[in-house]
C-alpha cells in the first residue's frame, strides 16, 4: 500500500495529538510513521514550499517532497493519483474536499487527517503492542464507520479472537440406533399351579366303592 500525506493539512489540525507531540514538524512526523502500523508501507509527504528548519531528511520507508514555488502539494497528490496504474493500493490522508472528490474519482482511497493522527499518536504511546493491520479490502473510511458504530476496534476483536479458542465445546451426546441397543431377555410367565386334592377317610372311600357295585 502507498500512503500519500497531505502534510500541512494533516499537522494544522488542532487539539488532536498529546502535549509531548504538540507542534509536530515534518521529520518528526517522518520519524514517527517509519516506527508505526504504516511501516511496511511506501510513505510520501507531500509538502507545499521548499524544506525549512525542518529539512527533508527521510525515513527508511518514508520520502518528504516539497513541490517548490511553482505547484501545489495538492496538485502534485492528484497528479499522482491521475498517472498511478494501481490507484485503489493509494490511501491519501486528507481532509481537503476537492482532493477527496478527485482522488475517489480515480479508485483511490482516503483516510481523514484526524483519524491518522489518532493512529500516530495511538503507535507512539503504545509502541510496544501488537499493531492489527486492517484488511486491505476494506477502505480507512468504512473501517471507522464500522468501528463507530460497533465500538469494536483492533485490540478488542484480537482479544474476542483468543476467547473463542479457549472456549471448551461441549461434545453432542450420541444416541444408539435400533440395532446398538441393548437386547433384554423375556421373563417366562408361570403358570398359576393347581391346589392339590385333599387325602379322603378310607372308611368313605370303602363306602363310596360298595355304593356303586
């Protein structure tokens, strides 16, 4: 991705940045986005005039231009908008609104000047945390809707991300088909036994007998 700054724009916001970087200048700008989320990327700030006391001294990855008395920085963020044949990997940080109508007319992408400086600000006080590159699919612009109207930003869908792998699922319990279930032996069912006759006097016996002679 190539991130073209619109300089001035950017550093004449006001009651953005912490008291230890108020009144930020070129190079230190320069300085802090070589150490930041944006340091794999080709970084250019693009300066109106010429180089005062701030030089034009650059990062490894970040290159300060200034366009000289004879083109303004804005012109030259367009021009190269205009003539890049891989305009939607440009993200311009400005807020200049013919630049934003511009620059979106060619597939370019635009991210506010306060919310960069939030980032920068966010990279300085915290260099030690793991930085979460957004997607490049998704555009500066709809990622802080998003992030607004969720009130989700990179820390917390990292820190849901390792929840959800902690998390124990619990196993479906498994149910016997027909033919695993247990067979159960059939009772037999006694029959009902029988009083046994009663013993008779033989004297009724014998009279029983000579009666039916």
């Amino acid at each position: 991705m190539e991130l073209l700054v619109d300089t001035w724009n950017v550093l004449h916001q006001m009651g953005v940045l912490p008291p230890d970087l108020a009144g930020l200048e070129v190079g230190e700008l320069a300085h802090l986005l070589s150490k930041g989320r944006w340091a794999s990327d080709r970084i250019s700030l693009i300066c109106d005039g010429t180089p005062g006391n701030s030089g034009s001294a650059t990062g490894r990855n970040v290159e300060i231009v200034y366009t000289g008395g004879t083109k303004s920085a804005d012109q030259e963020i367009m021009d190269r908008v205009a003539v890049s044949s891989t305009a939607n990997r440009i993200v311009v940080v400005t807020n200049d609104r013919e630049i934003i109508r511009f620059i979106r007319a060619k597939g370019a992408q635009q991210l506010g000047s306060v919310e960069f400086l939030e980032a920068v600000a966010d990279d300085h006080q915290r260099p030690n945390k793991k930085i979460v590159r957004k997607p490049s699919g998704l555009s500066p612009e709809k990622a802080a809707a998003w992030k607004e109207e969720f009130g989700f930003d990179s820390e917390d869908m990292t820190d849901l991300h390792e929840e959800i792998k902690h998390v124990d699922i619990p196993k479906p319990k498994t149910v016997p088909t027909p033919e695993e279930k247990p067979k159960t032996k059939s009772k037999k069912i006694a029959k009902p036994r029988l009083p046994a006759e009663p013993d008779l006097p033989d004297d009724l016996i014998n009279e029983a007998r000579r009666l039916s002679e």
